[in-house]
C-alpha cells in the first residue's frame, strides 16, 4: 500500500543541516522577497560509464550514489564550508 500522500499547501518543519536551526518559507512581499532557507540536492557520486554501440567511445558521467538533501538557512549558506559544498555540487545560490 502506498503511504498516504502529503497534504499541499502544509509546512514540514525544515532545519539547517549545519546549525539545526528552524528554517522558515521564502517569504514573498510586496517589494520583493526573503529567502528562508537553500536547498542543495546532493550526495555522493562516482564515475559510471555508458556505452551505446561497440564502436562508440564511452562517455562518462557523475552518477549519483545517494540523494541528499543540504539545507542551509540564510546565514549558514555564506560559510565558507557550505558554499564550497554548493560549489562543488550544484550551482551557485
Ligand atoms: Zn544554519
């Protein structure tokens, strides 16, 4: 049986992967908005080769081991250590 799906519209409560603080919704206003936190989809990969044909070279990529999920709020995703992790896994916030 499959779990029940989650509702929308509802907040799961999400906490900065490096300091464990409460993360909120970006906040949108009238004149702009406030980010509430990042979310870097991430994890480990390895190189893995594909191959279509017998005279094809093959072509490698980063395959994706294991996804995880880096939150970051506003004043984590400055340090140094969570940018060089944007850096080297996703793009720039
Ligand atoms: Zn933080």
């Amino acid at each position: 049986m499959m779990p029940p799906a989650p509702e929308v519209g509802s907040t799961p409560s999400l906490h900065c992967s490096r300091c464990g603080a409460a993360v909120e919704d970006t906040q949108h206003t009238r004149t702009g908005y406030t980010v509430g936190y990042y979310l870097l989809h991430t994890g480990p990969t390895e190189e893995a080769a594909t191959r279509r044909g017998e005279d094809e070279a093959p072509r490698t990529y980063r395959r994706l081991l294991e996804a995880v999920e880096f939150v970051a709020c506003p004043g984590c995703v400055r340090e140094p250590e969570v940018r060089r992790l944007w850096l080297a896994f996703g793009k720039e916030p």
